[in-house]
C-alpha cells in the first residue's frame, strides 16, 4: 500500500530491544513495549515501512531479533478511517468517564460511515461529544449495532481501552443480551450454534454458511419472555458478535424477527413494524483501568413497547 496523502504521522518512537528478547519476533516485542496498540496494528505498520531497526526498514513482522538493537517506531493514522466532520448529533449517554463512554443508540443512527451515510452517523456525533477521541481508530468504536436496531453500544475513548475491549470482545466475556419479538410461536428457549459468512449470492447479506466456505464460529441463545398467537417475545444473549447474527440465526430456524425486511418474510398474520424488533437490552464488561466488572441496562424503546402492547391486545 503506497503511503498517500490519506495518512498521517506521528512523531517517532525510540526504542532498544531488551537483550533477553534474543530470538523473539519483532511484533511480539513491539507488542510488550506499546501494549496500548494491538498486534494486529503494530503488525500492519512494520509492514508499511514505519517501523526502523538500526535506522533500516524492517517490513517483516516475525523478523528474529538478536537483542539490543535500537528501533524507531512512527505511528501510522490512516485519515480516511475517520469522517471529515464532526457534528452536534444528540447522545443517550448512560455512562462516561475518562475511558469508556456507554450509549443508548436509537434506531434509524448509523454507527459507523458507509456507502450512502458518510455523515448523521454515530462516528460524527461522537467526535463532535468528545474531541480527542478522533486520535482513536474509528472514534473508539469496538462493535457495532444496525442500523434499525437500537440500545446499549460501549465505545473506548482512548487507544488502551480501545485495545483491551477488541481482547474482551475476541475472548468472548463481554456480555450482550437483547430483546427481541420473533415471527411465528416458539416453542421453547433454546440456542442456534451455526456459522455466518457473507451470503453466496446476495453479497449485502449474511448467512449461515459451513467453515468450510469462509463461515466464522457464531453462537446465540434465546429464552422464552412471553408468548403469542402469532409472534414470540424473546430474550438472546449473544457468545460471538458476528454482523447480523441474531437475525440470521432466528431466521435459518424459521423465526425471523418481526419487521425485518432483509430477513424475513411477508406474513399478513403480523403485525407491522417499520425495523427489525431487536433492542439490546444488557451490556457487561470489565472496565479497562480499573479491572471492575461492569453492568448498563435500558428498557426497551417506545416503539418495541407499543409493539408488545398491541400482541397483548392493550
């Protein structure tokens, strides 16, 4: 990749390899020496030519060293991962400090900039909430809600969080739990343990696929909260966080969620909703400075309530 106009650098870095690292790959001492930074982004940037040992370009990762070699590191910002502007978006803050910010998303709020929202989304207000977040990647977005699904989404304010929340997500003890109203009358609680991957033919979905064709582990459990004619109120709690899992899950057992127009299919026997009936209800996490295991929670939005109102015939 040709360093354009689109990056950006730091001033660098001086460091010495300790001299009982001899033997050990160049990413893994980096990754001891800048633990704010993840091996995956120390990697990517000796790679691009920022990382120098004994004033050379080292653009190999596992690169042995011997040991009290002098490096010079420069931080490498890739500009067009952050949108041009921010801008004055209300926020539903539930929580803030110095390291986490926890959001109460609404539907219809785009977290991050893509084709055809390239501003009004959550990225834009949250540079706009915190200006020093834009030294983050991604404004300090770990995970992502859709679109039209709303509730609980945390965010890193600082490049150390940010670090250690990717670890917790890809470790899987951060804990998320959703509300949701499924199409059709479930039986029982349950669980869905099948891979998901870009769908084979619709390129804009996603699917259950085998491992076998590019399909990531995804796990999702469910519990009955209530029962109707027609639908199904339900409680998920999610083990991985693949994109679109819960729908795709609940759809690949013939439970679509109610109001999903990707997913699911036209049934007269349900009632209307303009999105999908998905609010992520519980967020858990251990907060990344001072090691305590945190928990948010929010009701679910108006829309889902009036929903469950009028299955109960209120």
């Amino acid at each position: 990749m040709e360093n354009s106009g689109d990056y950006s650098r730091t001033e660098p870095l001086k460091l010495t390899v300790p001299d009982a690292s001899y033997g050990r790959r160049l990413d893994q001492i980096l990754a001891e020496a800048l633990p704010q930074h993840s091996r995956n982004r120390l990697q990517t940037w000796v790679r691009e030519g920022c990382v120098l040992v004994e004033g050379k370009v080292e653009n190999e990762p596992k690169r042995k060293m011997l040991g009290g070699e002098r490096l010079l590191v420069t931080e490498l910002h890739d500009a067009r991962t952050l949108p041009e502007q921010p801008e004055d978006i209300p926020l539903n803050v539930v929580f803030e400090d110095e390291t986490l910010l926890v959001i109460n998303k609404p539907a219809g709020l785009v977290v991050h900039p893509g084709s055809g929202n390239w501003s009004g989304t959550l990225m834009n207000a949250l540079l706009h909430h915190v200006p020093g977040i834009s030294a983050v990647p991604r404004a300090g977005i770990v995970h992502r809600l859709d679109k039209e699904t709303s509730g609980l989404l945390v965010v890193a304010k600082t490049l150390e969080a940010q670090t250690d929340l990717v670890r917790q997500l890809q470790a899987r003890t951060v804990r998320r739990v959703y509300l949701a109203i499924a199409a059709g009358a479930m039986m029982t609680g349950g669980g869905v343990d099948s891979p998901i991957g870009r769908h084979p033919v619709q390129r804009v979905k996603m699917a259950v696929v085998p491992e076998s064709r590019g399909g990531k582990p995804a796990m999702t459990w469910f519990r009955i909260m209530e029962k109707f004619a027609y639908c199904t109120y339900i409680e998920c709690s999610l083990e991985t966080g693949r994109t679109h899992q819960i729908r795709v899950h609940l759809a690949s057992i013939n439970h679509p969620l109610v109001g999903d127009q990707v997913y699911g299919k036209a049934n007269p026997k349900l009632p209307a909703f303009p999105r999908q009936a998905l609010h992520a209800t519980r967020l858990g996490l251990v907060h990344p400075l001072t090691g305590l295991k945190m928990q948010w929670e929010v009701p679910m939005p108006e829309d889902m309530r009036n929903l469950l109102d009028s299955l109960r015939g209120g």
